[in-house]
C-alpha cells in the first residue's frame, strides 16, 4: 500500500532535480567568471618578479656607473681647471 501521494513524490523529484541544476549553473557560472578575470588580467601589461627583479639590478648598476662617471669627469676638469688657475696667477 502506498502512504504517499504521487503528486507529492513527483514534486520532490523536481525540487531535488531544480536543486541539482541550479548547483550546476552555480558552478559553471564560477567556472566562466574565472576564465573571464584570467584573459582579463592576461591583457595588462604586468610583469613578473623575476623580471622586475633582473631590471631593478640592471638600473642600480647603470647608476652606479653614471656616478662613477659624473666623479671621473669631475675629477678631469678639476685637474684640467687646476693648471689654468696656477697660468693666470699673477709672478711677483
């Protein structure tokens, strides 16, 4: 003998089956959304550390060879000026 209706049984199907579904677009929806933010963030122009890192080194040495330059020429002109300065010097 039955002790539930069919109506009934048939109802719970379909809210286990809608339950199913939605769970289902739910995850599909995630899964889009992520693929989505992944080409998005693909098309910018970021850059990894590793390159940044290997940059960072190389402007470091540049400025450093800058300064080791800028006291050279210094240096040469102090010299070049000093001999200049003892010629215009007036002799008693």
């Amino acid at each position: 003998m039955q002790s539930q209706n069919k109506f009934l049984d048939d109802i719970a199907k379909l809210m286990n089956s809608a339950a199913g579904t939605i769970a289902g677009m739910g995850r599909e929806a995630e899964s889009a959304s992520r693929e989505k933010a992944r080409e998005w963030i693909g098309g910018l122009d970021f850059v990894a550390r590793d390159e940044f890192e290997a940059m960072k080194a190389i402007a470091i040495a540049a400025r450093e060879e800058v300064d080791a330059l800028k006291a050279r020429i210094e240096a040469l002109e102090g010299a070049k000026a000093a001999p200049k300065a003892k010629k215009a010097a007036p002799k008693e």
